[in-house]
C-alpha cells in the first residue's frame, strides 16, 4: 500500500507508475483504493461510477476499470455534505451526522470489494488517502493502515519534498502511529526531489534514526509536463495551470475554474497541443479575449452558476463571446448555458428552484433524481465520437433547436438520444459526453476552426508514452528489489 503524510504527496501517480512496472514484469496487477473524495470520476465498461485515478491506475495496468478497485467515491457537494456512489451506483449522501453510521456498513462493502479484486489478480497495488496519522480520525478509518491489515500489504509512506518539511511530515507521522501500526511501514518514499540526490545522504540516515528504524527506498524526482490526469482539483493551482496570459503565438483556450468543478483533466490533451495554452479562469479580469471558453463539469450547477455571477463572470463571458470567443461547455457546463435550469426535487437545493442561465444555447436543463452513468457513443456528422456520460440533468431542446449529435450507443447497447445543442454558426455549443476531446480528429479539427496550426499529438500514443515515461523514472529511482522482497 502507498500512503502518504497529507494530501497530494503523490500516491495516486506513483501507485500509477507501481502497476505500470508490475505490469510489464509480467504480473496480473489491478489497483484499489477503499475510498475516494473527489469529483472527477469516470465509467466502466457495466456503467458504473468510479474515481478517474483508479481508471487511469487501471489503464496503466493494462486492464479495464472495475468498481471493485474503487467501491467507495464520495462526491463532495459543500456544506460539509457529499454523496455517496457505493459499488458505482449512488447510494445517499453523508455528512458529519451520518458518517459514522455507515461506516461499518462501507467497511463491509470494501473489504468484500478487495477480495474480490484480490482473487482475480497476482498484485493488487493498494492506495491510501490523506495521512494514516490524522489521530482525529483514525477511528473511522477504512481506507489507510486498516485496509492493508485486512490486505495483508506492506506499506511505503510517501512525503513530498517539493512542499518542503519532508524530514518533519515523515518523522512525524511514525510518531503518531501506534508501535503496531509503525510496524506495517517498510519503508519511505521521497517525492517530487529536484536537485542531486546524493545531497540527501546524511539527512537519510538521521531520519532512519529517528523513524524507528523504517528505511528510505527511493528518491523520485520531480518530472514536469507529465500528462497523467490527477486524482482531485487540488492540483488546480496556479504552479500546475497557467493564469496569466499565453504568448502572442499561442492559441488562447480559458477554462472557468467552477468553485465544485468535476472532471477537471477533460482538457488535458488540449492543453497537450503544441501552441495551445490553456488556462484557468477565476475572476472576470482574467478572462481577456480567448479563441474559445471553456466551461467544465461541475457537481452542483446551481450553486456555481450563483458563483459565476457574484464573480462578474457570466457578463464577462457574454462580451468575449460578442467580440469573438467561442464558447463550449461540457455537462454541467453545458447546463450554464441553456436559457432555464430547474430543480423541482431539491436534487441540488432547495426545491422548485428555477434559475435562469446565460441563455446562450436553446435548451431548459431539468434536474432528476435518478442519476445517468454510461459509457457512451456519440454521432456527428457521420463521425462516432467515444466517451462517458455522468449527470442528474436532462436538457430540453426548444422546439427547431439544433441538437449537437445523437447518442448511439450507452454501455454497448444501441439507442438513439439526442445529446447537446449548438448554434447556428458552430460557435457556442454543448453537450453531455464527457471525454469528447479524447477524440483525435474531432479535437484537431475545432482547434484548426479557431486558428490553430500546431502539430498534431494523438491520444492512445500519448496516454500509453506518459505511463512509460513515469514508469521509467520512478522504477530507476526506487530500490525495485527491496520492493519486491516485500512482496514475497
């Protein structure tokens, strides 16, 4: 299991790179994390929902995704609330009233979950969350040091040395464990290191020292541009995505950073384009006059489309477009832009709340409680474009409106849906499928139709070169045969 000393030390990549390696030792690996908290999640191929970090983990590990690898996803709602998706199907909402009640009842549902997994595969790459050694709430624990006793799993506490403080934060967090729980550490990891490793020597040793013994078995340095998706919006920050404005020779793309964005790494591969910059947007003098905005999922519309105005950023994004941007949402976004959004069953407040959009696309976005997850298959213009779908929403057409394209196809089962709205002159449009830029052509083909004359880079090739780049650097900076001692 790799754990961690706080949030964003790292774990989700390095388990990323760990099932890569495993992967092409030869192993049947599979990932697994117990719980998730986070608003970017995606579909497997049976529809159900589950957290992008496991997909990716899974991606690298060659294997389709499975809810098994991630039985629990809580989707953070705000207001200390969030809901849970159980076994990849929404099972309710918790909060600080109700979460200690259900724990036993999800500490049934993920062990069953890792048994599953475990049976079907060599190695079973383990992922914590936050720190093992937050003392206030080790008691409800399902997903750290209790889920790998149940595992049986050898630990690595992963501290990020780029934030600084990396001796203390490891130090420490053994200090907090109890003797018994110190004893499933075998060993640390130093992340994100810039600089020569060999600097580190003497403050190896004293942290060994001091750490009851636990040694340092790896180095991994800081590999920047890397383009694999993170686990949560916390890598939104200003060192990770650019705000200030691109190069005159760029193609200006400006995301609005919704306050409950979902499915933030929905633009990576824009972003990876040669001569496109993408940016995000969270005041509307940022804004500026961009080739096309951008507007993500969010998991509560209603609630962000409050924010956007109190902002100024709905009148922001209304002049752009005047003066020429283009503007595209994706699900959530998609909803911003219709005339009306209605929640008649309180499924994001209060209910019967009807709240008008920046009406830039013909549609009334009703909110119901059932929830629609399916991979799915979208036509247009005769080209079938792959993603997912996720979302409470339906969005209503006014009558001639132009749908976007038709859904074909949802969790390998033929349909016929119509899906999105666009405008007449192509330059305002939206739609449900997440995923839709992953689609080579279609993406090259609107960067060119808004002035971009960069060369071409292809999913699948840059996907597969990424968790090889990865895979590379942290198995050449990590003592690989200790590890795998630990796996005997």
């Amino acid at each position: 299991m790799l754990l961690g000393t706080h949030s964003n030390a790292g774990k989700s990549l390095l388990a990323t790179a760990f099932c890569r390696i495993l992967a092409r030792r030869g192993a049947r690996v599979a990932p697994f994390k117990a719980q998730n908290m986070s608003n970017n999640a995606g579909v497997t191929p049976e529809g159900g929902e589950m957290g992008r970090a496991q997909i990716v983990q899974a991606e690298a590990a060659g294997i389709y995704p499975h809810t098994d690898m991630n039985p629990v996803l809580l989707k953070p709602e705000g207001n200390r609330r969030s809901q849970v998706v159980l076994n990849g199907r929404v099972a309710g909402h918790i909060d600080a009233a109700n979460w200690l009640s259900m724990k036993a009842r999800l500490w049934e549902e993920v062990t069953a979950a890792y048994d599953r997994l475990a049976a079907r595969y060599d190695v079973i790459v383990l992922e914590g969350a936050g720190s093992p050694a937050e003392i206030n709430l080790k008691a409800g624990d399902i997903v750290n040091l209790r889920m790998a006793r149940h595992a049986g799993a050898p630990s690595l506490l992963v501290g990020d040395i780029d934030r600084g403080g990396v001796f203390a934060a490891l130090a420490g967090t053994m200090l907090l464990l109890e003797a018994e729980e110190r004893a499933q550490i075998k060993g640390f990891l130093i992340n994100k290191f810039r600089g020569d490793p060999t600097l580190l020597g003497d403050g190896l040793s004293l942290l060994q020292a001091k750490a009851f013994g636990v040694p340092t078995l790896g180095i991994v340095p800081f590999v920047p541009d890397l383009r694999i998706a993170n686990e949560d919006a916390v890598a939104l920050d200003p060192g990770q995505r650019p705000l200030t404005a691109p190069r005159p020779d760029q193609l200006d793309l400006a995301v609005i950073h919704l306050p409950h964005v979902a499915n933030f790494d929905e633009f990576d591969l824009l972003a990876a384009e040669p001569g496109v910059a993408l940016r995000y947007v969270r005041r509307a003098e940022e804004l500026g006059n961009p080739a096309a905005i951008l507007l993500p999922g969010t998991k509560v519309t209603l609630s962000d489309l409050t924010w956007l105005r109190a902002q100024g950023l709905d009148q922001a994004i209304m002049a752009a477009h005047a003066r020429g941007s283009a503007v595209v949402g994706i699900c959530g976004g998609y909803q911003l832009l219709g005339r009306w959004l209605a929640d008649p069953h309180g499924v994001e407040g209060p209910a019967g709340v009807v709240s008008p959009g920046l009406g830039l696309l013909p549609i009334t976005t009703r909110f119901e409680r059932q929830k629609q997850t399916h991979l799915a298959s979208l036509e247009r213009d005769g080209e079938r474009l792959r993603g997912y779908e996720i979302h409470t929403g339906e969005s209503i057409l006014d009558e001639g409106a132009q749908p976007f394209g038709m859904i074909v196809e949802r969790n390998g089962v033929s349909v016929a849906i119509p899906d999105g709205a666009v405008t007449e002159d192509g330059r305002v449009w939206g739609v449900y499928l997440h995923g839709i830029f992953e689609n080579d052509r279609f993406r090259h083909r609107w960067l060119r139709q808004l002035g971009w004359r960069g060369e071409v880079v292809f999913t699948t090739t840059l996907r597969q070169a990424e968790y090889d780049r990865l895979a590379d650097i942290v198995e050449d900076a990590v003592d690989w045969a200790a590890i795998l001692r630990l796996l005997d």
